[in-house]
C-alpha cells in the first residue's frame, strides 16, 4: 500500500540544465534549472521552466534565444553557483571560471567547460503558476570530442551528466548500461502476442 | 572545440515514466515516455509528451487525467515492454503482470509494481508537432513503505529509478550522492561577494 507524500514536484530523475543567454546590455548570463526535458521530437524541442524574477526571464524573451548546456560532474560546484548566485548583481561566467561562447546559430552564449549543449530558438512561453515554461526549438546539439564514443554518438558515460533529486536536493551521476529500450522489454511482447493468438484462436 | 551532432532530442538525463490511463472502455493502459518533466513548482505540475497515435492520448484527453509512474531498475523489462506494444491490442498490465490500481483521487490507474506514482489533473495541452504536450497537477504523490528513507522523505537511492539516454537507446540507473545543491556551489558564491565587494571599492 503506498503512502502519500502529498502535492510536490517529487520526479525521479531530473536534469541539471545549464540555461544560458545574454541580457539587455548583453552581458552572458547563466542559471541553474532542474523543471525541464524534452517536449517534442519533431521539431526537436526542449523546456525549462523559470520563475519572473530570474535574471534570464527577460533575456530570454528578448532575444527569443537561450542555451541548454548539460552539467556534468567534473563542473558540479559551478552548476550549483549559478543555482545560487544572481545574474542580476554578478557575472557568473567569471566568478565560476566559465567562458562565455556565443553561439553560431542563436543569439545567446553557453559554457565552454559544460561538455554538451543544445542551441535553442524560443517558439512559446506557456504561464503555468509561479513558473513560465520556455519550450525552445533545438536548432542544434554539439558536444566536446572527448565526449563521442567510437560510433561518433555522444558516450552518456562520457559526459557524466548530473542527475538532481528533487526529494534531497542532491546531485548524483548515472550508472552504467542496465539494458537497452526497445529490446529488453521484447520477451515480454513475444507472450503478448502469442496470447492474443491463443485468445483469438479461443473466440474462433 | 565543440562538434555539431545536429538537431536532435539529446538530453542527459531523461526519466523513464509509466503513463497511466483508463480508456474509452475503461480498460486501464500503461505507456513508458521519455519525453516529460517538472514544469511548475506551484501548482505542482509534470508534463509528458504523446504522438496522437498512441492508444493513451485520446484517453487521457477524455478522463482529463493520467498518472506518472516511476520505472525502476527492478522492473526494466517491464517499462520497456509498455513503450513496445500498444494499449489498442494488448492488455499491457496484464501480459506485463503489473496490477492496475485505481486513483482515489483521479480517474486514472498506475501499476503498483512501480515504487512510486504522481497522480495527475490534465490542466492543459500544447501542440508543438508530432508530439502534443501534456501538462498535469500533480495532485499526490504515492510511494511504496520500502522507498522512504529514514527522515520520511522518498529516498532516490532505494526508489533505483531508471534514467533513459536518447543518445544510444539505454536504461542506466541511478549513481551514489555526489554533492548537496544550493550548497556546493557556496564557496564560489562566497568569492563572488568578495570579488563584488573589492570592485564597488576600487571604484568608490
């Protein structure tokens, strides 16, 4: 029998997003956001959802542009210090030891030293509450070459993302391989459909 | 030098979460999607994306209600199995062997074989292409006895929630504690105001 923990925002797992942009005068500004995923697979679209008060609201808007850099563990006390410190009254870039990088495609910058990041073209915003979700159009995805596997695919394993628990406010890493999606469930699917034979065969 | 991959859904991490929903008939349906997350902080929101094609979308759409179940190491097959065959032509709790449990709070099911489930009010969905977006109050959270840790807080480490990489297709779990959020970032906050600090003086 489970028990109730009541109405919160308890998902397992959630990303550290890394949301860069420029603001009104143009300074690189980057935050720190775990309300996110992808939303749509074509176009390719991804979320983040940010409070108004966030420095990156109104940049954001502006320049109907933002980056999504994928934190990792070798970068977790700067992810964390642009969780915790304002763009408002600090340049987190430098204080973090991040270089600014404009993008090629969209009017915002990302880190450097985060080792994946999706270049992201505002298409909506959607009010929900004390949250207003930026839904982007990921115009393209590129990633540090330490980070490709062999197959010239981006390693998970490599990357190392971080994993937020919303429940400890803690960050974690990802395990390896368990199984892979697709296949591992198919045993299953073979005895669906031999039973929807048998039952088919039964009705007959 | 960062390399281009191209414009694709690449996100590390995402979730691996169990949709629930009664059908037309009232047949309880379970589905696996990647593509969803935290949206809102209050209202407590989660949303998940569906193709149109998919035997849960008109369902949830009819019940204005769905629940998100969290895929766990322990039942791997299981999830991945609910992302392979369709609610149209197979009873997936069934084949799957979970054990549909009524919501006694939305008109919705979930597998109680999952350690923990949000039970969810559809406000609103978002078109954006071959997905549409559905974006829920969560309106409890549930979990089993075994995954809370001893501050009677859920425990991500006994929950072993499943983690999807769209870059190759994989299950991967969950890794140890590496650090506290809004905490391992302080010290460079710390610096941040001294370095504020030394600025405002040098040109005062």
């Amino acid at each position: 029998m489970k028990q109730s923990v009541g109405a919160k925002t308890l998902l397992f797992p959630t990303p550290v997003l890394m949301v860069g942009s420029y603001d009104h005068a143009g300074k690189p500004n980057i935050m720190n956001a775990a309300w996110g995923g992808i939303c749509c697979s074509e176009p390719p679209c991804v979320t983040v959802s940010l409070r108004k008060a966030r420095h990156s609201f109104n940049a954001i808007l502006e320049r109907r542009a933002f980056t999504v850099g994928i934190a990792c563990e070798g970068k977790m006390a700067e992810a964390d210090f642009c969780g915790i410190a304002s763009g408002s009254a600090t340049d987190k870039f430098a204080v973090a030891g991040l270089t600014p990088v404009r993008s090629d495609l969209v009017d915002a910058p990302y880190a450097e030293e985060f080792p994946v990041v999706l270049e992201c073209r505002l298409l909506q915003t959607i009010e929900l509450g004390i949250h207003t979700q930026f839904i982007g159009e990921i115009v393209d995805v590129k990633g540090d070459p330490e980070v490709f596997g062999a197959d010239g695919q981006l390693d998970i394993m490599k990357i190392k993302p971080l994993v937020y628990d919303p429940s400890h406010q803690g960050y974690h890493g990802v395990g390896p391989l368990l199984g892979k999606a697709f296949s591992v469930g198919k045993e299953l699917k073979t005895s669906a459909v031999l039973k929807n034979r048998i039952n088919q065969n039964q009705a007959s």
